[in-house]
C-alpha cells in the first residue's frame, strides 16, 4: 500500500515544504494539498520546491476543478513540473466544492469534468486534443511524459464516471462499508466500459490521529480534532440528498443520515480542527470516517482498507499532531502494513 501525506498550503509555504519532506523520509510516496485558490496559497508554485527538495515523491492536489483554471494551463502546470523532475505528479480533480463556492460560482457539473480529464490528460502527455473546437498540443512534452488523472467522487454518477474514464479514485473518508460499496461501483463501472478494474488506482483520503492509547481521554481529544472531516464530507453530501432525495436507493444511508442535523457551513473554517460548523458530527461518524486510537487500531483497518482493493491511504493532516502523526507512521504503521 502506498501512503499519501494530504496539507493544506498555509503560510509559510516552507513549513508544507519540511512537512513533506519529512513525510518522504518516513516512507510515504505521495504529497498532496487542497486546492482553492482563495482560502490557501498557490499549491502549484508549492509543488515545484516539494519536488526540489525530495527524491521520490508524487505531488499533487486533492482536488483541483476544472472550473477555477483553464484547462490548457493546468495540463502545461502539471508538463512543466514534470519536464523538470521526471512523471512526479497526479491530477487529482473534482467538482471544486470550496474553490468554486468561495468565489460565488457553483461547483462543475459532471459533464464538464469528463471533458476536462480527457483535454488534461492528453495535453499532459504531449498528445494532440481537441479545446472547444481548436485542435492543440504542447510541442515541448517530450516523449514519454505522463500524467494520471485521478477523479473524487461519492455519488453514483460520479462513481460511474470515475470507473469509465479515471485513472484513479480519490475517496475522502474511510469507512470499511462505504469504501467497499463505492469501490464496488467503481471496478463494475470499468468493467462494463471494457477496462481492466485494475488500472484504476484506489485512494482513500481521512485523517488519522495516532494516540498513545486508548484511553476515554486520548480518543476523544483525537475526535475533536478530526471532526471536522466529517463537516467537510457533509458538504457533499448535502448536495447527493438535494439531488437523489433524502431517502434513496442510489445512496447507502450510511452516507446520508448523518447530515440531518446539518445547519450550515462558513468555508472560512474549512478542513480546520476545531470547526465551528461541524459539531453536529456524532462520534461515530468520526470514528467510521477517520482512522484514530493508538497505532494498532491504525494498522487494523489499514489491513481491512487494503482487503477491500485500496491501493493507497492518504493522510489529512491537519491537526495538532502533524509531525507526530507522520512518524508514527513511519516507525510504526507503514512498516507494519507492509511487512
């Protein structure tokens, strides 16, 4: 299993930096950041010094859209990284549910980020594609150039999209039923276009909160500062249940029920602990949807994770344990996972 370290890109730019490559040093592969252009720093001009200053990293945002940056841009960003530091990065893309909302336009539609992959990844690869209608390449990609393109999604269209057309799946929670439904969907899908469901990379990004036992103390502190993971998830959520309905077969209620209590949101507090928005998170959501308690629980459900096809867990970081958390997984976690 490949290990993922996920940041935000708070100033100063060069604490992100020495976290990662603190991460490389503990045995994780890849590097990723939120992307959203108003509420965080530039991750793109973040990712060339992560990229200078280690060896083997994979960097890459979880998620950019296609709706904030041009598509020929983001393709000749993600080339250009490359050109330099050899197939070192992955598109992770969405609909851009805090970039685009933050600055008063709605997330993409689906049809829109389909269309987006195929330009981006084929700009990326030197290949020639077709943009609104003008046929375009990047003259300069030099044979060989690469770049996956890794899909977030949670709903049934998304999950299906994402088997028909994605590199890789980004699921940003890590509950064992949900993963193993919404993996499910994603292989069936890329089985019924013709792929091989192998080719499709599964990545699942949660927090994890590794404590020094499992004391009624040190998990609740460790609840606390993840609960905002499941705030974030509720955003989206609350966009499946004003589509599909409240009660619906195309959406476990394991997903939805959760939400009801659900007032609002203030991006100003997004992915932070201590989120005001996000106390109608109960316990258990925390618990299903994040990875906390002392390095044995952690390798538990990494293993139950892996059993269910994953092929990387991703680690949101943001918390009050940042380096803690990274080298108890590298001491202890990664080397037991993949012994």
């Amino acid at each position: 299993m490949d290990f993922g370290l996920v940041l935000q890109t708070d100033p100063p730019a060069s604490r992100v930096v020495d976290l990662m490559r603190r991460a490389e040093r503990n045995g994780f592969t890849y590097g990723w950041t939120f992307d959203s252009a108003v509420l965080w720093q530039e991750p793109f001009v973040i990712y060339s010094q992560i990229l200078a200053q280690t060896d083997r990293l994979t960097v890459g945002p979880m998620v950019t859209n296609p709706g904030t940056r041009t598509w020929e841009v983001t393709a000749s960003t993600f080339a250009t990284l490359n050109d330099m530091y050899g197939n070192r990065t992955v598109c992770g893309i969405g609909r851009g549910d805090s970039a685009m909302r933050v600055a008063g336009r709605k997330p993409n539609t689906l049809a829109r980020i389909s269309e987006a992959m195929k330009v981006i990844r084929a700009l990326g690869r030197g290949e020639e594609t077709d943009l609104g209608g003008t046929p375009i390449r990047l003259p300069w990609v030099k044979p060989g150039a690469e770049l996956p393109v890794w899909m977030a999604a949670y709903g049934p269209k998304a999950l299906k999209m994402t088997g028909e057309e994605a590199d890789g799946f980004i699921l940003q929670l890590a509950d064992l039923y949900l993963t193993e439904f919404m993996v499910k969907a994603v292989k069936e899908a890329a089985v019924a276009a013709g792929r091989d469901p192998d080719e499709v990379t599964i990545c699942v990004a949660a927090p994890a909160y590794v404590t020094d036992d499992d004391s009624p103390e040190a998990l609740a502190h460790a609840r606390e500062q993840c609960r905002w993971f499941g705030g974030m998830v509720g955003n989206h959520v609350a966009d499946l249940v004003s589509r599909y309905g409240e009660h619906s077969a195309q959406i476990p209620a394991e997903l939805t029920d959760y939400i009801k209590a659900r007032e609002g949101y203030d991006y100003a507090h997004h992915g932070r602990s201590g989120n005001p928005d996000t106390q109608f998170v109960p316990d258990e959501i925390v618990d299903r949807f994040c990875l906390i308690g002392p390095v044995e629980a952690h390798i538990e459900k990494l293993n139950a994770l892996r059993a269910l096809g994953v092929d990387q867990f991703a680690v949101y970081d943001m918390h009050d344990a940042q380096e803690a958390t990274i080298d108890a997984y590298g001491s202890k976690v990664i080397p037991a996972v993949n012994a």
